[in-house]
C-alpha cells in the first residue's frame, strides 16, 4: 500500500530500514524546517500562549451561563422578598 504526501515521506526512512514507529526527532525537525514549517523552540511559551488564546472564548461561554444560573435566581429571589409587601 503506498502512502503519499507528508505521512509518506516521513516514514519511508523506517520503511525502508525496518524500524516500527516513526522518525527520530532530529530528523522530523530537519524535514519540518525544509518545508518552512516553524519550530517549536520554547514549547513552555507555546503552552503559556494556548492558556491565553482560550481564555477568551471559555469566558464568553461560561460567564453568560454563570450570570443566568448563579446570580439571576438571587437577585430575583431578593427582590421579590424586598418589592413584594
């Protein structure tokens, strides 16, 4: 079965060698700079920076739901013991 496009030419090298598994990581990193891909150079900023990115989108979802479920109930709860005589 031929495998074509960036599977393909990543695993040809241990195809070729009979090694299970895939490439060593010096050598993906090799291939991934050849086709201009960007390197992961700090992988810690990388996970700092998807913490950052997702908070936004986490926030529009549950702060609405937070407002409705946690603090609409009390304050119509208060105000109808307060406005109610």
């Amino acid at each position: 079965m031929a495998v074509t496009g960036v599977c393909g030419d990543s695993l040809a090298p241990a195809r070729s060698r009979d090694v299970p598994g895939a490439q060593p990581p010096a050598s993906a990193a090799q291939r991934a700079a050849s086709r201009g891909w960007p390197a992961a150079a700090n992988p810690a900023a990388a996970a700092r920076k998807v913490g950052v990115l997702a908070v936004a989108p986490l926030g529009l979802c549950f702060l609405p739901a937070f407002v409705c479920l946690g603090i609409v109930p009390v304050v119509v709860g208060l105000a109808s013991q307060v406005l109610v005589p």
